[in-house]
C-alpha cells in the first residue's frame, strides 16, 4: 500500500539534486586538481634528480646538466607542467638545480606553482 504524496513535497529531489550536483562536481574536480599538482611536481623532481646527477659528475658543465635536466623534464613532465624554468649552478663543492613551473589547471584561475630544487656534492677525484 503507497501513500499518497503530499503536494508540498513534489519536485523537492530535483531541487536537492541541483544543489548537491555542482558541489559533487567541484569536489571531484579538486581531487584530479590535486593529483595533477602531485605528479607536476614528481616530474619537477625526477627530472631535478636527473640534473642534478649530470651536473655533479666530475668535469661535467652546467650546460650538460640543463640540457639532461630539459629532456627528462619534456619526457616525464609532459603537458602537466607548464612556464617551467630550469636552473642549474655548479659551485667548487656542489650542483644545485632548481625547477619552478605551474601545473595544467583545470579549474579556472587556478595557478598551483611547483618549485623545486635539489643539491648534491661533487663528484671528485683524488
């Protein structure tokens, strides 16, 4: 046996759904949002490591080093990581190489920076 619907409820699940819908879309949104961010900035990170590696080898140049850094960044990094700037400097005790980009947005207006930077001891030979 149903009972009868009242008047005053009609049309209340199409309301509630039409509230509940955008923020359910904003929230999965922001979690791809975030994953984007996370492998942006594993990439920033891979490809700093691999910099880095070239740029501490013994006799090695910071030209070497940006241009290995650039591949790995291009390979790895993809569309996910966007205005990237690579910088590599070699002083008498250590690399350093830094990457600073934005990762892809996908929700308007939304600029999330990644910023990295790895240092390491030169290779030396005695």
């Amino acid at each position: 046996m149903t009972r009868p619907r009242r008047a005053r409820d009609s049309g209340a699940v199409t309301v509630e759904l039409a509230v509940a819908m955008p923020v359910l879309l904003l929230l999965i949104l922001t979690a791809v949002q975030m994953a984007i961010w996370a492998h942006a900035d594993n990439a920033a990170t891979a490809a700093a490591n691999r910099g880095v590696q070239a740029a501490r080898a013994y006799q090695a140049t910071t030209d070497l080093a940006t241009a290995e850094t650039n591949i790995v960044l291009a390979a790895v990094g993809g569309e996910v990581l966007n205005d990237t700037q690579v910088t590599v400097t070699r002083t008498t005790t250590a690399a350093t190489v830094r990457i600073t980009g934005h990762a892809q947005s996908l929700l308007p207006g939304l600029r999330l920076p990644v910023d990295v930077t790895v240092t390491a001891p030169l290779e030396t030979v005695r």
